[in-house]
C-alpha cells in the first residue's frame, strides 16, 4: 500500500513537472508571442518567461527586429521599349504583431511579391535616362507603394534601395560613343566660345594700338623680350621709319656711333 502511495506520489509529479514544463515559454527581448486561445487571438505576451496552458493556448512568435528582404531581379521593359534589369532590396519591421498574425498568411512572402510587382509598374512608365538618373525617386515611390499595403499587415517598410541596374552590352557601348561624341561636342563649343572672347579681345586692343602707336611699340619689345629668351635663335626685325620710329631711331643712332668709333668698318 505505501509502495503503491509512493509510486502515484512519483507519477503524480513528474505530470506537474511536465505540465510546466509545457506551460512555461522564454520570449527573447527582441520577440512577442501572440496568444491564440482555442483559435482566438488572446493578446500577445513576452518578452521574457511566459505562462501557457498546454493544449489550450497556441503561441505564434514574431520577429521585431528589422528584416532584409532580396528583390529577385526583374527583367523590365521601359517606356522607351530598352530592356533592363533590376534588383533591389527592401527593409521592414513588424509594429503590430496580432495584425501580422491574423491579417496576412506570410506577411514576408507578401512583402515580396508586392515588391516585384510594384517594381515592374514604376519602372515601366519610366525612360532609361531617369532609371539611370532616378534611383532615389524610384526608392521613394516604391516605399509609398509598399507602405500603403503593408499598413493594414502591421508592418513598416522603413527603407527601399535599388541595388544594381543592367542593360546589355549593346547598349552600353551605344551609350559610351553617345557620352563620347557630347563630351566632344561641348569641348568644340568651349573652344569655339575661347576664340570668339579672344577675338573680342584683340579688336578691343587693336583699337587702342591704334590710338596709341607708342603702346604698339612697348608691344612689339615685350614680345621680342619674350623671344629672345630662347636660346639658338636669329631674329629679323623690320626697323623702319614709318613702322616703328622708336626702333628706327636706335639703330641709326647705333650705326652712327659704330662708324665713328671704326670709320673704316
């Protein structure tokens, strides 16, 4: 009799042991349980140690921390009908777990497939140049787009990024010779507007050489200053009277004192 009492004493515990044991659930810091009792959602519980009961309460865990989600890439065409392909990423968090339980199957599945889909609708209506030229704007509208599905889910879209933008090699090379040929053309124009400004310049300056024949001259010096700088040259200088008076005027005093000084050179 007293075995038999000690026996059902010893059953009798370890079936209190196990019903804690699966009464009892740790809830990280960084989830929530949401309670469904008898299928009914009951409210959500943690973090820390949880109290269930077995066969009557069903936990469902959700992550609250910020989850990254892949965009497969996506194979658009845009409005200019050129081919290209996109992938991007997109990064949510969940602020209401009982919605993301009870309001969508796979709330990140759903993330996903609405991401593709927006995606390919706000690239479509776009031409190649604002793709290549638009990333924040297409980041922009396809969080807005996500944000106004995902509301209703419990979930925060908080940043979208378009990763990589591929066209073909076609493509590319067409738009290489493009850039090439506009870089080109605005150093022509560069150079073209240089001469046009110069030109102004020396119109302007020949007018004042013009009233000013002694400004010519310090003119014409500085320059042969300039040239005589360089070394193994011979330069031939027209002195005239009618030219340049000044010039004219040193050398026929130069000549004179040299036959002066050796009358019979």
């Amino acid at each position: 009799m007293l075995v038999s009492l000690i026996i059902g004493l010893v059953l009798l515990l370890i079936i209190i042991l196990v019903f804690i044991g699966m009464s009892l659930r740790q809830v990280k810091e960084w989830e929530r349980a949401v309670v469904l009792r008898l299928g009914r959602v009951l409210g959500i519980k943690g973090p820390g140690i949880i109290f269930l009961i077995p066969f009557v309460d069903r936990p469902v865990i959700v992550d609250l921390r910020i989850r990254t989600v892949d965009i497969p890439p996506q194979t658009i065409i845009t409005r200019d009908n050129v081919t290209v392909s996109i992938d991007a990423v997109v990064y949510y968090k969940v602020v209401d777990a009982i919605k993301a339980v009870s309001m969508v199957y796979n709330y990140n599945q759903a993330v996903i497939n609405i991401a593709q889909t927006s995606l390919r609708d706000i690239v479509g209506q776009m031409e190649l140049d604002e793709v290549l030229t638009k990333r924040d704007e297409i980041n922009k509208k396809l969080q807005e787009i996500l944000d106004s599905y995902t509301e209703g889910w419990g979930v925060k879209v908080t940043s979208v990024t378009v990763r990589d933008i591929k066209i073909s090699p076609d493509l590319l090379s067409a738009m290489a010779k493009q850039a090439e040929a506009e870089r080109q053309r605005r150093a022509r124009v560069i150079v073209s507007e240089g001469e046009r400004q110069a030109s102004s310049i020396l119109a302007e300056a020949s007018k004042q050489y013009k009233d000013n024949p002694q400004a010519l001259q310090l003119r014409f010096l500085e320059t042969l200053t300039d040239i005589s700088q360089k070394g193994g040259l011979i330069i031939v200088v027209p002195a005239g009277q009618e030219l340049y008076p000044t010039i004219s005027l040193a050398t026929s005093a130069g000549e004179y004192l040299r036959q002066r000084i050796n009358p019979q050179s």
